[in-house]
C-alpha cells in the first residue's frame, strides 16, 4: 500500500480492505492467536499444573499458587514491553515481533517437557515460574508489535476495525487452548488426563510456533516505520522519549487510569475469573465449566470486530467508558444470576444456613495469602480459609479479649474444628463437590438441549459483551494516542500494566479476598471499583482520538 494512499485516506470516504492489507490482518492475528494460546494454557490447566509441579496436600495452597504462577507471567509483561518495545521503535515492528514469537513457543514447549515434582523437587515449580516470566516477557512484546503494524497499515476512517481482528486474538487464543483441552478431556480417561494428556497442548506449541514463524516472514515493514527510517526521524532513545519527557508520560498516565486498567479488569472477570468462579466457587467440574465458557466465547467473539468497526464512527472513548460502567454496575447481578443457575442449593444454603464464628479480634487475621506463601495458625484462621475454600458463607462476631473461637449454626453450637464444621455445614444444607444439584453437561449436546445450561452460557456471554465493549477498541486508541517514532514503546506498557497488572493479578486478588470474607461475591469488588475508576477518569481526561493522523 503506498502511503500516499494511505494519508489522502483522510479526506476519502473508507475504501475497500485491500489484498495486502487482509495478508497483513490474517498473518498478524493468527501469529497473535497462538501466543495467547500458548500463554493461556497455565490458566485453564492450573489444577493439573498444581497437582504434578507443587507439593503439599493443602489444594488451596496449590491452586492460589498456580494463580500465582498464572499472575507472574503478566508481572513481567510491562518490562517485555519496554524492552522489546524499544527494540520496535529501533529495528522495526516485524523482526520484534518474530522473536517474541519463538521466545513464547518455545517457553510453553518447555512446560509439556518438565518433570515433576516428584522427581526433580523443588526444580519442578521453579522452572515452571521460570518459563512463565518468559513467557510474559514475550507477550509484552507481542501485542504492540502486532496492534501498531495493522495499524500502520490502516488507512484513516478503518483503524478501529482493522485492529478490532487484532483484539479478537486473545479471546480466539484462550477458546482455541479450552477446545484442545476439551477435545483431550473427552478423547481419554480423567486419570490419562491428569498424568500425561494435560501436557499435550503445550507440546503442540511447537507446530504452532512453526507456522507462525513461516506466516509471518512473508510479510513486509510497516509503512510508516519505513517512512519515518528514510527521513531520518526514528527515535534514538524511544524509552527516554517516551516516558522522560513529561508530555510523553502524561498521554501514558491517562491510557493506562483512563482506559487500560479498567478495560483489563473486565476483560479478565468476563473470561478468566468467569472460569475460576464456574469452578472454585460452584464447585463444577472442568469439562463442563470449559464447555459453557468455550460456547460463550463462541458466540461473543464476533462482537469485537462489531465494536472496532462502531468506533470509527462514534469514537473510541465512548464505547469504551460505556463498557467499564455497564460491567461495573451489573456484574453483582449477573453472577448472582450464575450461582443460582449453576449451583441454586449452594446460594439457598447461603440463605437458609446461618453459621455465625465468635472470636477475640486479636486471634483472627486478615486472610489475605494472594500468593499461598502464609501458614495460618490460630483456630480462626484455619476454620474461616477451610469455609471459604468450601464455598460456605459466614459472619464473623467479635467475641471478648481471650475468649475462645465459638461456631454456630442457626443459632445451635457447632464444632469448631475445620473439617467437622463444614461437615456440619453440609449436613445444613450446603452442598458437596459433585453433589446432583450442581450443573453438569459434560458434552456439547448436553450442553445445547440443557436449560440450565444454555441459561448459564447466555450468562457468560454477557459478561463476554462486556470485554468486546471494552477491548475491541483499545488498540486503535493506544496507536492514535502515541506518535509513530515512540509508538510501539509508548503504546505498549500502559496496556501492559493495565493488563499485566490490574488484569493479570485479578484471580489471585479476587480469590483471596473471597477468602477474607467468607463471602463468595466479594471478589468482585476489585473489579468493579477499578472499571469505575476508569470511567471516570477516562471521562475527565482521555481524550477522542479515532481521526487522529497517525503518520506523524
């Protein structure tokens, strides 16, 4: 595409998209597509990672650290950012993203490959952190590098839509890593599963890697980086540029409070804590869980090519802030709405069941483990973390200064010991794993002809709406907030923070505030407080960007 195409653009009604321009879209979604596959694979299989990498019998501990494990790969994606991204900005935006590329595919090879704990120790988990923080450092790279190429390639009046297919990739990503799951899951026995079928998806990473790499050779520079490299305006020092100069980091500071941090948070409660929620909380099995979150992604996944397209003709910001408020104010509601369908004696115990803990203050701590580091000691500690593992509501009373931990259950005494009380618990009503209550339809024909379930699905799928909303736009409006001699740096670690951190920590965050409270919906708080952040600093100081020349 010349670039006198490309900036008459402006002043031209949009014209058609062009064969190199779909070569470009197909080649950069699909190499995009199987990152977030590759990355995504510690999320969906985190009990099995848990069960062969992390020793221990205490499965709250292991699965809060496989979260974290989950989380550390999103820690380390602003500083993937800076360094690959200033790589972008200096050799170009095509060779950046190739070696992201390979360093992704063959960190997530390595994953199928390691060893037990059971036979190398304490190597096992330390590896497996290891290949996550590359694999972070990757992804850091990647989506600049993909977002401002399509962009580049854009012509004005098309970037929200032309980008919009670079936003499907990490829903498209995380349902194509649910289906392999669930393709094995069905296609052998759950013992076969738990002791070698879970490592089969992270081995495919290496075909995936090879097509990838093959696909995106085919390609050329982007436009503008060439444009900008033959009149000698590139930048020298893209990071010193970028976030030195305070005009730079203003535009950064507003991108990531005002859009990317509450595009994050409800970008991952409508996928990831959706997920954790299905099956942590209402006690579903995996295949069934994975089953009505792939169907949900299915049938959401167009609507962000929907909201790309709607932003380049009312505006990146108001879809945007839109999103984060709706999702702020429903998400209560909706989940409340899940439990009931998925698990109704769960939330009717919730109701009926009344356990009431009367402790000192002083011998009741705080609860909050994100990272399953704590080892908890005193008697009010133990019983409130066995409860809200067990997904059992209670209140807690303070007692007087000495006086021992007391239970109760609708109003009788109760054993205070951990597993006795909840046993008490579910003698009250409160229902166990596996309890016939409790939503299964482990095929996709069970799924399609059960009301219950189709019920949860449309469920999700508003949730899902939600993260189209919200993150169908954000990288045309990143690309058109930065200049192109610091874009791929500029662009890139707000969205990474936004997304590393606010984002990336939010199951661990949001599981361990649960387990404070004993309350199963308080997670949720985290959120909804910062999606309300966002709009309203986002209303106040982002500004509109979708006509924006971004040649200069």
């Amino acid at each position: 595409m010349s670039m006198a195409s490309q900036t008459s653009g402006s002043a031209a009604a949009p014209r058609p998209m062009t064969k190199e321009e779909r070569k470009v879209i197909i080649a950069s979604s699909a190499g995009t597509v199987f990152e977030w596959y590759d990355f995504y694979l510690a999320g969906s299989l985190a009990a099995n990672i848990a069960q062969t990498f992390v020793p221990g019998d205490n499965d709250t501990a292991k699965f809060i650290f496989v979260l974290f494990g989950f989380a550390a790969g999103f820690a380390v994606r602003p500083f993937g950012a800076l360094f690959f991204g200033r790589l972008g900005d200096m050799i170009g935006r095509k060779y950046t993203f190739l070696v992201t590329m390979t360093v992704m595919g063959l960190a997530t090879f390595v994953v199928g490959l390691l060893p037990s704990f059971a036979t190398i120790g304490y190597l096992a988990p330390t590896a497996f952190i290891i290949c996550r923080l590359l694999q972070g450092l990757a992804l850091g790279g990647e989506y600049g590098g993909a977002a401002t190429y399509v962009a580049e390639h854009a012509p004005m009046g098309r970037r929200g839509f032309y980008t919009s297919w670079i936003q499907t990739t990490a829903t498209v990503g995380l349902f194509l890593s649910l289906i392999v799951i669930l393709g094995l899951r069905l296609s052998m026995s759950p013992e076969a599963f738990a002791a070698w079928g879970w490592r089969i998806p992270f081995l495919l990473s290496i075909i995936l890697l090879g097509f990838s790499i093959w696909i995106r050779l085919q390609l050329a520079e982007s436009p503008a980086f060439v444009k900008m490299k033959e009149e000698g305006t590139h930048s020298k020092a893209p990071l010193r540029e970028a976030f030195g100069n305070w005009e730079n980091a203003k535009i950064g500071l507003i991108a990531l409070f005002g859009g990317t941090a509450g595009q994050a948070v409800v970008w991952y409660t409508g996928q990831f804590y959706a997920l954790f929620f299905l099956t942590q909380t209402l006690k579903i099995d995996g295949t069934t869980a994975n089953l009505l979150i792939a169907l949900s992604l299915l049938a959401g996944t167009p609507f962000f090519i929907l909201f790309g397209w709607l932003s380049d003709k009312i505006g990146r910001k108001p879809i945007l802030l839109a999103g984060c408020l709706i999702a702020a104010l429903t998400y209560f509601p909706l989940f409340t709405m899940l439990a009931n369908t998925a698990n109704p004696k769960l939330i009717a115990a919730t109701d009926n069941v009344k356990l009431v803990l009367t402790s000192d203050p002083a011998q009741c701590g705080t609860l909050f483990d994100p990272v399953g580091v704590r080892t908890f000691t005193k008697p009010c500690d133990i019983v409130r973390r066995t409860l809200a593992t067990n997904s059992i509501h209670y209140d807690l009373v303070p007692g007087p200064a000495g006086s021992p931990l007391k239970a109760t259950i609708n109003g009788a005494d109760a054993p205070t010991g951990a597993a006795e009380l909840v046993a008490a618990a579910q003698t009250a009503g409160y229902p166990k794993a596996g309890d016939a209550t409790i939503l299964k339809t482990p095929s996709i024909g069970q799924v399609l002809t059960d009301g219950r379930a189709m019920k949860a699905v449309g469920i999700l799928f508003v949730l899902v709406l939600f993260v189209t909303m919200v993150y169908g736009p954000i990288a045309a409006l990143l690309v058109e907030l930065f200049p192109t001699r610091i874009r791929y740096s500029g662009m890139s670690l707000p969205y990474h923070i936004g997304n590393g951190w606010f984002g990336g920590f939010l199951p661990p965050t949001a599981f361990a505030i649960v387990a404070a409270s004993g309350n199963i919906f308080s997670g949720l708080w985290y959120p909804i407080i910062v999606a309300l952040g966002t709009f309203v600093i986002g209303l106040l100081f982002l500004p509109e960007t979708k006509n924006r020349d971004i040649l200069k």
